[in-house]
C-alpha cells in the first residue's frame, strides 16, 4: 500500500513539473538596428538572428550617394564587441584560402546600394572541405554573438580618402517564462 501512495506522489510531483514554466532566454537588440548618414553615404547595420532565437551576425547596407565609387575595405573592417577588434568579417561565397590573403574590396558605383549578411569570422565554423553548401546556403555555419555591445569599425575609401565609421549595437539576453 506504501508504495502505490509513493507511486502516485511521484507521478503527481512529475506531472507538476512537467506542467511548470520553464524559462527561456529572448536576446533583444538596442537599437534595433543603427544608421549613419554621412556625405555621400547612408549605411545601415543591422543584427540577424538564426531562427528568430539568438543574434549571428548582420546586415551590412551601404548606399552611395556620391558621385564617385565607395570601396569597402574587407581587410581593414573589423568586427568589434565592447570596443574590442576582434577581427574580420566573413560572408556568403568566400573562400576560407581568402581570409588568409586578401579579401577583394567590394566596389559600389555612384547611386548604387550595396548589401550583405556578415559574420564575425571568430564565431563562425566552416563546413568540412569535403561538404560543398547547396544553393543558397553558406559555406559556414554561424555561432551566436555574445551578449555586450557588438558592432563594426567601417573602413571605406574612395578618391584615394580613407574613412572610418563605427556602428554597434548592444544586444543582450532576457529571461522569460516559456508560454
């Protein structure tokens, strides 16, 4: 007899439990997302999330309002988290070899706009030399970004003039009950 009443307090503390909101984390962004509108340029970063859940990277638009080109400099932008370097940026369709070398400047024609989703190469893992992405897909998988403030140092030229634009935006994580 003892132990069916065991039994049925166990199953009732389990069925309690099970029941119970459990606690999620929702990562947020403040601001959104973060805008410069300087002489002859408008950019616009703003941070993606990976199934709506967590922050992975961002979404890089610049807008050339001049009338002469915008180069962006790959090798020179960098990827800060609470004003740290913490290195490169990666994208869709690079070639890990490049990293190493020289990442090709990406070269925005007067009145043109140029945008792209982009990972902070110290978060990201790449597929097995052996694994070819399908169409669409990127040749890495991105990791979450940390908690903090978490933007990019903008190196951009154009008619032999170097600027630099900082963006960033703080993100972090909030504890809620799971509905």
């Amino acid at each position: 007899m003892h132990s069916i009443i065991k039994i049925l307090i166990a199953a009732g503390l389990g069925l309690l439990c099970a029941c119970a909101s459990t606690p999620v984390q929702k990562w947020r962004s403040e601001p959104l997302d973060q805008t410069i509108a300087a002489t002859g340029l408008q950019v616009v970063l703003e941070p993606l999330k990976d199934n709506g859940e967590y922050f992975v990277g961002f979404r890089l638009t610049l807008r050339n309002e001049g009338t002469t080109p915008l180069a962006l400099d790959w090798n020179q932008t960098r990827y800060l988290h609470n004003g740290r370097d913490l290195g490169v940026f990666v994208y869709r369709g690079i070639d890990p070899a490049t990293i190493q070398g020289k990442i090709p400047a990406e070269v925005v024609p007067p009145g043109a706009t140029f945008s792209q989703e982009i990972f902070p190469l110290r978060t990201i893992a790449f597929l097995p030399g052996s694994q070819i992405p399908k169409e669409g897909q990127r040749g890495f998988i991105p990791g979450i970004l940390p908690s903090g403030e978490n933007g990019i140092l903008l190196v951009l030229g154009r008619d032999g003039q170097e600027s630099r634009q900082k963006l960033s935006v703080r993100l972090r994580a909030e504890t809620e009950a799971k509905k």
